[in-house]
C-alpha cells in the first residue's frame, strides 16, 4: 500500500541516491536497471566463499551452545534425547538455509525475509517482519549475545560465586556495541575477517573441550554419557521448548541472506556458504555435547547453567575460572559482530524502499557501509542492554521469528506461482520447504498451548498495522515526521559524506 504523501517516500524523492517507490520486487529491479543513474553508490560484493562461511558459522556459535545444553538437558530428561535435539535442530538448521538459498539466489539484495515477504505478498506484510524485527528481534538478538559477553568479561574480576554488578555488565556491553558499530562503519572487510577468525577460534575453544572429554574417556571416566535415554520426558510441550532453546542456538542460519548484495557469483557460493556453515556447527554442537555429557555427571550438568565454565573449574581449578569465561566471551564477541552486521542490512533495505525513514537508506561513499542503520541499530542495541534481563524476551523472539520463517517458507511457493518463468540459478527440491512449514507449524502452535503467554507477543503487531496505514500511508499528515526525517537526514548526509 504505497501512497505518494508518505511522509518518509516523500522525502526520498529529494534524493537521487534513493529508491523512488515500494513497488513489488520484480518490477523494482526492472525500474532500478533503466532509470538508476550509474554512479549510484551500492555495497559493495566483498564477501567471498571463505568469508561468507565464516561469517555464518561465526554468527551461528555464539552464547547459545555454552547456556542453552543445560536447558535443553532439563527440559528432554536424557541424554539421547538432549542428544536427538540438537541433531534434529541442526538438520533444520541446515533445511532453512537450503531453501533460504534459493530466495537468495532468485533475489540477491539485502533484507532477508523483507525482500521475500514483499515479493510474495506484496509491503504491508513485508512491513510487519520488518517493524517486529526493528523493535524486537534484532535488536533483542543483539544485545541478548552482548551481555553475554560482558558477564564473561566481568566475572574474572570478582570473587567465586559473586555475580558481576549489573552496571558495570551494561557498561561493558554498550562499550562493545560502539566498538563493533566503528568497526563495522569503517570497514567492512575488517568486520567480516574478525567474524572469520573468531570463527575460527570458536572451533579451536570447542575443539579443547572435545579433547578433554577424549583425555577423560581414556582415564575411563564417562560422566552422564551411558545415561542413554534414561528419564526421557514423555511431555510433547517440553521438548518443543528444548527446540527452542537449541533453534536458538542454530540461530543465524539465514545471515547471508541479509547480505546477499554483498556475495559475489550467488548461484555458486550461496549454496555451497550455507551448506557448509550448517555443517560445520552441527558437528561442533554435537562433538561438544558428547563432549559435556562426559565431562560432567548428570547432577554436575544440571546444576551448571554454563556448563563450559563448570567444565573449566573442574578441569583447571580457579583457573578454569579465567580462561573459560574469556573463551565463552571472544565466541559471543563474533556473534555480536554478525548479528549487527546483518541487522543493519536490513535497516538499510527498509530505508532504501522508504519501509523506514529514508536516512536509514544512505550508505557512505568510501566505506560503502550503511552508517546510519549502523548507528540505530547499535543505539537501540544499547536500551536493550540497560534493561538486563532476557529470559522472556528471548521466547518471544523464537515465537515470532518462526512465525516469520514459516511465511518465508510458504513464500517460495507462492514466488514461483506468481513469477513461474523468473530465472532460478538455484532452486531447492519442492517438498523440502513443505517439510520446513510442517516444522514451523508445530514450533509456533505446541509452545502457545504448553504456555499461552506467548500470544501476548502477538500485540506488537498492532503498532506495526497502524504505522504502515496510516504513517507510512499518508492518510494522516505528521509534519512533525516528516520534520524530523528531513533533520536526519541531514545529519545522515553529514555522516556519509554525501554533502
């Protein structure tokens, strides 16, 4: 629903170095390619395969295999069952950004599921991912790793058993947050390479442990490991949860679709990025949980809400205490750094399409970075890091995010009937996404009868309907709006060196 007097699609007009409407996909790339003049400034495609698989993978393994095994262990009863999840989890994992792949490939801009939803439904669902996403899932993702991060960083500093003060665990989380959005600004090949090679040193931490429990195997000691399915839950509730907390874990399996202008030759190293990326964190999860279950007794693990740092003290003493928590801390480190990377591609495709005001949309000639989507990210990034407490925000996170994988899923049918001779370098097997909306399905509908709370989430949609009416519209006049997006952009400009 596009309307010229949109306050924010007005204010693009002014702009040459702007999308000019919010039409459909298909033919927004047709009008770009004849009326676009050839010196517009465009990111540039400086992520390649090795990169892109370390990005991903790196975005992938954050804080969510060090916290949520102890969960998951809770929630399944047994081993097996632990063991059965994350396997299952990670072959999701794997099938989303398959068929991820092919939207991808068929669409290689920034914006994930803002570009597919629109194309397949047209702006005013498209919209509705990318209000949820502004004020709650990428921002919450964000700062959920970040102060995981400044916990580890700040633990060392206090005694055994202390808790580190909660302002200094904010403080340390903004000032990372300002660290990674300077980074990601003025280089953004310095950003993907420190995504690459935490990549790396994550495998390389996660490695010690697998080594550790191969050393304990050898002395004969194997923790909870011959539990097998002993005590397995018979509660279908419970162990949707646990999907949840591990799909947390995979979380990221879709990073490269936010960067998708940035990948050179999509049809080759789209799929061959994605597919490796899962692989490689499918076996690190699983290596890593054998790894836990014989390290630790089953008592041990289910009194350990970080079972890596247990892990550290038991093997190293107060040591362990040191080394494990700056270790936890450097993979939650390139986790934030992917997380804002892609979240401000998708800022800056919504301002682009004038989605979000237009200064959100205007990239920096020279470092071809979207400075201004950087920086709200990063500052709502920041409010969500003072507020601390993330248990419940992170169900919700899950709850909505599928509800958005599962129309993401449904669109690559609906694309294909509507654009049936578009040209697909890459194209998933049909019944895969099908399987992939049957999984979305039970992980949306299960956790809202085990607990209905969840449906609360679901109100956030209300401001979105009416921004996108009536704000975006033009049927009511915010001049106060349309004000202030011409004041930022200003200072937007000033940032990029435009003007």
């Amino acid at each position: 629903m596009e309307n010229d007097s949109s306050p924010f699609l007005m204010e693009m007009k002014e702009t040459e170095k702007s999308v000019e409407d919010v039409e459909p996909i298909e033919s927004e790339r047709k009008s770009k390619e004849e009326t676009v003049p050839k010196e517009e400034i465009k990111l540039k495609k400086k992520i390649g395969l090795m990169h892109a698989i370390g990005m991903m993978a790196g975005g992938i393994i954050g804080s969510g295999i060090f916290f949520t095994p102890h969960t998951i262990y809770s929630l399944s009863g047994s081993v097996g069952m632990s063991m059965a999840v994350w396997i299952v989890s990670g072959l999701i994992a794997l099938g989303g950004g398959l068929c991820y792949c092919e939207l991808g490939v068929a669409f290689p801009e920034s914006g994930a599921e803002y570009v597919y939803l629109n194309a397949a439904y047209g702006p005013a669902i498209a919209f509705q991912f990318l209000w949820m996403a502004f004020i709650l899932i990428r921002p919450v993702s964000q700062a959920t790793i970040t102060l995981a991060f400044a916990v580890h960083v700040a633990q060392p500093f206090y005694e055994k058993g202390c808790e580190p003060d909660g302002w200094a665990v904010s403080l340390i989380g903004i000032a990372l947050t300002v660290f990674l959005g300077i980074l990601s600004a003025r280089s953004v090949k310095a950003s993907v390479v420190l995504q690459s090679w935490l990549a790396a040193f994550k495998v390389v931490a996660l490695a010690i442990i697998v080594g550790l429990a191969i050393y304990w195997l050898s002395k004969g000691e194997t923790g909870s490991i011959t539990e097998k399915f002993d005590h397995t839950t018979s509660s279908v509730g419970k162990i949707s949860l646990a999907f949840y907390q591990s799909l947390w874990a995979y979380d990221g399996w879709n990073a490269l679709n936010f960067v998708a202008e940035e990948i050179p030759n999509p049809p080759k190293n789209f799929p061959r990025a994605a597919a490796s990326a899962v692989f490689l964190v499918i076996g690190c999860y699983v290596c890593v949980n054998i790894a836990y279950f014989v390290l630790l007794t089953r008592e041990e693990f289910l009194l350990s809400p970080a079972v890596a740092i247990t892990i550290g003290e038991k093997v190293w003493g107060d040591a362990g205490l040191i080394v494990m928590p700056l270790a936890v801390a450097l993979s939650c480190l390139g986790a934030s750094a992917s997380s804002l990377f892609v979240a401000s591609r998708l800022i800056y495709a919504a301002g682009r399409k004038g989605h979000l005001p237009s200064f959100l949309g205007l990239l920096h000639p020279d470092y071809r970075s979207p400075i201004p989507a950087i920086l709200f990210q990063s500052i709502l990034a920041s409010l969500y890091i003072l507020v601390g407490n993330y248990d419940v925000l992170i169900d919700a996170f899950s709850f909505v995010i599928w509800i958005f994988y599962l129309a993401t899923f449904v669109s690559i049918y609906v694309i294909r009937y509507r654009m049936p001779n578009a040209h697909r370098p890459h194209k998933v097997w049909t019944w895969l996404p099908a399987v992939m909306i049957i999984v979305s399905i039970f992980l949306i509908v299960v956790p809202v009868i085990q607990a209905p709370i969840y449906l609360l989430t679901l109100l956030g949609f209300i401001p979105g309907f009416f921004f996108y009416f009536v704000v975006l519209s033009g049927r009511w006049k915010f001049s106060l709006l349309t004000k202030a997006n011409a004041t930022l952009k200003r200072i937007a400009i000033h940032l990029c060196n435009l003007g």
